[in-house]
C-alpha cells in the first residue's frame, strides 16, 4: 500500500477571538464534525510561516508551506502569477500584479479611499474588456497588460524596477490612498498608469452597466507585488514525489509550476465561498488514485470573508470544506492508502483587521496508519488548542519535511 500526502490550505482561515462569537473565532464556532474526528489522532501545533523581513502575504507563507525557504528563494509575487498565465517573464522584466479596485469619487485621485479592494468581486468577462481598455490607453513597449481571473490582473514591466515601494490594496481597505501610491524608482509611471487609469475606467461602459445593476465599478487599476521570474528547485527533486496542485488563484497555481508540480484545472471554482468544493476534492483523489503522490489542495474563500470582515461567510467557509472536501477524501482514501494530510491556514485573515497578520498559525497532521505523538494531541483543532501543546517549529519550511519525513532535524 502506498502512501499518499495531502495538503489541505486554508487560505486565511486563522483568526482573532470575535466578540460576536462571544470570544470565539470562526475555526472553533465551525461545525466541523469530520475534522474533529480525526483531531484527537493527529499531532498539532504551529509554525512560523512568515520569516522576520517579509510581509505576511499568500505568496511568501504558501512558500514556506511548500517546503521552500523565502530568504532563499522569493523574487516577489506577481512571477507566480504571470508562470499560471503563461506569460513568461525576459531577464530585463519584471511584473506587477494589477487589481481592479473600487476608489471613492473625488476630484484628487490622491484623496480618494480605498473602498474595495476586488471591484465588488466583478466577473472575469467584465474584468477582460477593463484591462483590454488600459492596454489600449495605458499599454506600450514597455508596458503590456495580461487580463486574469476576476479583479486578479497582470502588468510586465520592459526595463522596470524592482526596488519600488508597493502596498497591497487589500491592506488599505477604507483608506484614503495618497500616502500608499508607488514610491521609489520607476514608480512615477506607476503612479501617472493609476491616475489615468482612474479618469478613463469609471465611464467605461462595464461599468456604466454595473453601477445601474447596483454592483462596485472597477474603476482604477491598483499595482502592487512586483517581482522578477523565480526559480524554485523541482519538488519532485527535493522529495522524491510526484505531485499536483488545485487552486483556483493564478498565485498558487504559479508556485506548484514554477515547483514543477501539475496544475489540475477544475470547472467552477473561484476562490470566493461559491467555489466547486467537491469537485476540487474530487480531483485531489482522482490524481492520487491515478499516480500521484502530492497533492496541495489550496481554498481561498476563508481569505476573502477575512478580507471583507464577513464572520458567517469566514465560518462557513470552514464548514463547507468540512462537508465537501475533508469528507470525501477521507472515504475514498483513508482505507484504501496510507494517508498523510496536512490541514493549516498560510496566514492569519483576522475579519476584525481585514488583511493579513504574521503571527504563527495552527497546523494539523493526521496519518491513518498512526497516532501522533501523545504530547501534541488535542480534542479539537484550533488557534488556542495548537498554542498550548508547545509544538513549535520556527521555520515554516521544515513543515513540510517533517510533515513528509524527509530529513527533517
């Protein structure tokens, strides 16, 4: 019998005691019934997903996650997410991640606030005839616009710089901008894209039509995680398995490729609480039954009902995953293989702060063929059940070598 390892992320889950869950956080309100069964069996505690030095976003904490060191490997963001597009990045470029975001009205674009970070979620087909209007406007020689999935865009930057000063949209909501435009080299072109951009997509007839319909105008482009085209040692290499990822953000779809995983495509999934939750564990094992050894299996809703301060969405996000994924991949492999999973959250998404904090997150693994140690089992998996049975690691990518036991000291 062979074994098999899973890694279920989910994305943000980790939150803060809320008070309309009198003192609760999402993961312990959650009805959970299938993870509770397997908790009082597996080994928890946390680990240090974020070095000291960076800041605690999906790429850098999915990376260590995956068992590579940050310090060592990162190069910034956006690579990833221009590997899953496809678009490969020259040695004198560098690439930017490009949000559609909603900004508030006002005669100085400085002066405007941050009201959502996702341009109310707009859909992809809308999304694509935006960015096709700031390639026409805003694109040239140097600059080249790739539209992506929902408000998550690409820029690449000909000759650019890649020691700007970059804040995440998502760390300003219902901020005014001014102090968070581009700094640094370069991002004076940065900066004049942004505004122009902020003249020319509010009259746009996308959003003309969305603004009658009540929806959030994607009405100015945000750039943000600039990078240059990583290069990563291949997984199977490092651990001698073969393996896939299912995501549904270009992110971590571009890590597992840039890792030399598989990327597996599943119809209906979006990263938001409407995601194909079955059919993403439905694909984890078919991949496993068929070959594989690795699957990450990555879930984004949890993150965005962080970002959005939404505690039932965050709570049902956890419930679902429960249900549909956990569920299922446990009755159709835990008594047919060795199973090995992993169950954590990359980062904190607290709904009282709406982004993203780098304090240690829980972790969570379960093997069917063994208990864990006795010391580090708990009756349920939690934030404050994970603290308290002092299973610590530092640095967040020995994770996945303990978790694979391969050379881990």
């Amino acid at each position: 019998m062979s074994e098999k390892f899973v890694v279920l992320l989910i994305d943000g889950l980790a939150d803060f005691p809320v008070e309309e869950l009198g003192g609760r956080t999402p993961l312990e309100e959650a009805q959970t019934p299938v993870l509770d069964g397997i908790t009082e069996q597996a080994e928890v505690g946390l680990v240090r997903t974020v070095p000291d030095g960076f800041e605690p976003g999906s790429d850098v904490a999915n990376m260590s996650v995956l068992g590579y060191a940050p310090e060592k490997y990162y190069t910034g963001r956006s690579p990833f997410e221009a590997l899953s597009m496809g678009v490969s990045l020259d040695k004198d470029e560098v690439s930017l991640r490009c949000n559609l975001v909603t900004l508030s009205q006002n005669r100085s674009y400085r002066k405007r606030v941050m009201k959502d970070y996702s341009a109310g979620e707009i859909n992809s087909n809308e999304a694509q005839k935006l960015i096709a209007e700031c390639q026409k406007q805003l694109g040239s020689d140097s600059f080249t616009f790739y539209a992506g999935v929902s408000y998550r865009h690409l820029l690449v930057w000909k000759g650019g710089h890649n020691d700007i000063v970059l804040t995440p949209p998502h760390d300003i909501s219902d901020k005014v901008i001014g102090g968070y435009l581009p700094q640094g080299s370069g991002s004076g072109q940065l900066c004049r894209m942004m505004e122009k951009s902020g003249d020319f997509l509010p009259g746009h007839p996308v959003n003309s039509r969305r603004k009658e319909r009540g929806d959030l105008p994607g009405n100015s482009i945000w750039l943000w995680g600039v990078g240059t085209s990583p290069r990563l040692d291949m997984f199977s290499e490092r651990y001698g398995l073969r393996g896939s990822v299912i995501s549904a953000v270009d992110l971590i779809k571009g890590l597992g490729r840039a890792a030399g995983l598989q990327v597996i495509d599943v119809p209906g999934v979006t990263g938001r609480i409407d995601t194909n939750f079955s059919g993403k564990a439905q694909a984890a094992v078919r991949a496993l039954q068929e070959g594989d050894d690795f699957v990450f299996l990555h879930f984004e809703a949890a993150d965005e009902a962080g970002h959005q301060g939404d505690v039932a969405t965050k709570k049902r996000a956890v419930e679902k995953i429960d249900q549909l994924v956990l569920k299922q991949i446990l009755a159709k492999l835990d008594s047919t293989e060795r199973l090995s999973l992993l169950i954590l959250p990359d980062h904190y998404t607290p709904v009282a702060e709406k982004t993203h904090t780098r304090d240690p997150v829980p972790f969570l693994i379960y093997r069917s063929y063994r208990p864990g140690k006795q010391e580090f089992r708990v009756s349920s998996f939690s934030e404050k059940n994970a603290a308290q049975t002092g299973f610590f690691l530092e640095e967040g990518h020995h994770l996945m070598d303990y978790f694979l036991e391969k050379n881990f000291q």
